[in-house]
C-alpha cells in the first residue's frame, strides 16, 4: 500500500530553532512543543493506538489508579538511582525503547537517539525498522546499545544481522512478538499515513525480494536463543503463560509491553500485567515493562512491583520532536530528578528498597469514603 502523503511534507518536522532546544523546565512543555512542531499525521502516529485506543487510555488510567505512601524522618540526602540490565550498569532505571520511525519524527532519529541515552547513562533499544544502518547507529553511542529485531525475511537474515550485532558489540538481541499482523490504527487510516512508506529502512533491505519464509515460534526463538552468545529479551509479553515460555526456551529476560496501545485493542496495561506477572516469576528472569510511562512517580510504581527497567516510547518521540538530542537529554534528566525526588518522598535511598510497601491502591479510596460515611465518622 502506497501512503497518499507526500513524503516530502517530512523531511523536517522539526523547526531549526528547537533543533537541539534543552530550555525546558517540565515534562509537560516537552509534550506540548512536540505537537506544535509536528504535522498531524505524524503528531497522530506517535500519539496514537489502535482501533478505539482503549488500551492506550488504559495504560494511563491504571497508573493512575495507584497511589504511593509518604514516609517521614528519614535519612533521603543521598538517593542511588543505578541498576543494571543483563549485567550493562545504568544510572537509572529506564530506557528509550525501540521506534523505527524516529526519523520521521525529527531529522537526526535513531542518531540522537543513541546519543542521547548513553551520554546520560543508560541504552537505546535500537529497532530494526530505523532509518540508519546498524553499523552507523553505534558509532553515535558511547556505550553498548541494544538490537531490537523483527522475525522477517528469512532465518539466514535474522542470524546474519544477529552476527553483525555480536561484531558491533551491542550488548543484547530484543525479539519483538507482538506484531503477527499490524493493528488498524484509526488515526493512520484517516490520515493515509503509511510511515513503512515515508522513509528508507536500510536495515531491511535483504528481506524484500521476495515473501517472509520465517513462521515465528518459540521453537524458532529457543534456535535463535542457542545462536549467539548475546543474551535475548523477548518483547510484547502480556501474560504469565507466555513469559514462563520465554524463560523455558533460555530468554534472560521479558519485556511487557502492549506496544504502546498500538496493537492490541483492549488489551491489559503493562502496569497491570506487571503486577499479575512479576509476583509470579519471582525474580527468576529480569522484567522489564512500558506503556504510558510518563513521569517519575510513573517508574517508581514499575520498580515497586517488580520491574527492573521500563521502556520510554511516546515520552521519547515526544522529547526528540521537542528539541533533538538535546531535547532527549533533558527529558532523561528531568524524569531522573522526578524520579529521585519521588524515591525521597516516600523515604527510599535506593531501588532495591522500592516494594509493595510504598504503593497504595487509590481505588480503596471510595471503600473507605463510604465506610466512614455509614459509620458516621
């Protein structure tokens, strides 16, 4: 399918006076600055979901359903932030997860991308589908990234780049499963945005000459787990079934996700598939999780229910359409003092200290209003 906009409409969605802008105080001007410099089609791919987008409602209607419990008198001077993922360190428990259309969103993409997170710290889940070509997208990065891929094309594709990773030194393989078949997204179709259409994809380049002759399957994961030494991260779990396959057929880690809303309509939150999740798995493989993560309260909730890293996915598009690499940057430092400051609040100096015990579920609210109203209180 041919998309009927013109792709020339998107060679700089990004006004050259935010190229690189870093002045912002808050999350929220990054929003806003990201949809004043973005046309609408594009504003609409990044913010949007799928069919009724119930699930990206849902995403942040189940954050907001938690509440966290203040603790006082406390030694909070010095707040630790770092964790690690499969063994890499970082300063801070959260990550840009993988877009493949970041240069539609500004004109440097997957680049600043990977600038930006790893001089601040942390990693790029760089995805397969990105406008720049894997050899290039490191030499951007001061520390290892990692390669998100899609089962396309052929199994001698999906090793050969598996191989080309290994040589670049990128620290693990994320398989994303999620997408069997790509979700009507309502927005695009008003649009007749096709964003495969408006940009080249060098990376798959070796995959279009003829038909996928790849059937994913957890036999074909559990092969491609045995291939190479780098350890896999299978992305787009959502339920407890499918993340003990992940760990049967050697994946060291699951990354919950519904694809930022974008695929599944009415599936669950990956909040709320962290919390029926997590407890299950009991620390046996690392969990990492996105959608609708937006703020430091945000991922001190993921942290406290078991989460090692959580994925930045419209947050991310968000902060680079505001100001580039420079505009990611600030994002990252900004989410990380709302993060540290959240860690003091409800009297924790570490991650490790981050529980259940800090979380209160606000919907006992109204059970409590009522009970207290009845009783005369």
């Amino acid at each position: 399918m041919t998309s009927s906009i013109n792709s020339t409409l998107f060679t700089l969605p990004v006004p050259a006076s935010n190229a690189n802008k870093s002045d912002f105080n808050t999350l929220s001007e990054l929003c806003s600055a990201a949809q004043a410099n973005l046309p609408k089609p594009i504003w609409d791919y990044l913010a949007g979901g799928a069919g009724t987008e119930a699930t990206l409602r849902r995403n942040r209607a189940s954050l907001d359903t938690i509440g966290l419990r203040g603790r006082v008198l406390r030694d909070v001077r010095h707040i630790d932030t770092q964790t690690t993922l499969l063994g890499l360190p970082l300063a801070f428990p959260f990550f840009p997860s993988p877009i493949g259309s970041l240069g539609l969103i500004h004109t440097a993409g997957a680049a600043a991308v990977a600038e930006a997170a790893t001089s601040m710290g942390t990693t790029q889940f760089f995805g397969i589908n990105s406008e720049i070509a894997i050899d290039n997208v490191v030499l951007h990065a001061t520390r290892p990234l990692v390669l998100q891929l899609y089962l396309r094309g052929d199994l001698a594709w999906a090793r050969s780049i598996i191989d080309r990773a290994v040589t670049l030194g990128f620290h693990a393989l994320c398989i994303t499963v999620d997408v069997p078949v790509i979700a009507r997204r309502d927005r695009d179709l008003i649009n007749g945005f096709v964003a495969l259409d408006q940009q080249a994809r060098p990376n798959l380049q070796a995959t279009q000459s003829g038909p996928d002759s790849v059937v994913p399957d957890w036999q074909l994961i559990e092969s491609l787990v045995k291939h190479s030494s780098l350890p896999v991260i299978i992305k787009g779990i959502q339920t407890l079934e499918d993340a003990r396959l992940a760990e049967s057929v050697g994946a060291k880690a699951v990354y919950l996700s519904n694809h930022g809303g974008r695929q599944l309509d009415y599936a669950a939150s990956g909040i709320e598939m962290l919390s029926e999740i997590a407890p299950k798995l009991n620390g046996s493989i690392e969990i990492y999780v996105d959608g609708g993560f937006q703020n430091g309260s945000d991922i001190v909730k993921a942290i406290a229910l078991g989460a090692r890293a959580i994925g930045l996915g419209k947050m991310q598009g968000y902060a680079l359409a505001a100001g580039g690499a420079a505009g990611l940057q600030q994002m990252l430092r900004l989410l990380h003092e709302e993060l540290a400051t959240t860690m003091a609040l409800v009297g924790a100096t570490r991650l490790d200290q981050l529980g259940p015990q800090v979380l209160r579920p606000l919907s006992n609210i109204q059970n409590e209003i009522t009970t207290q109203f009845a009783a005369g209180v």
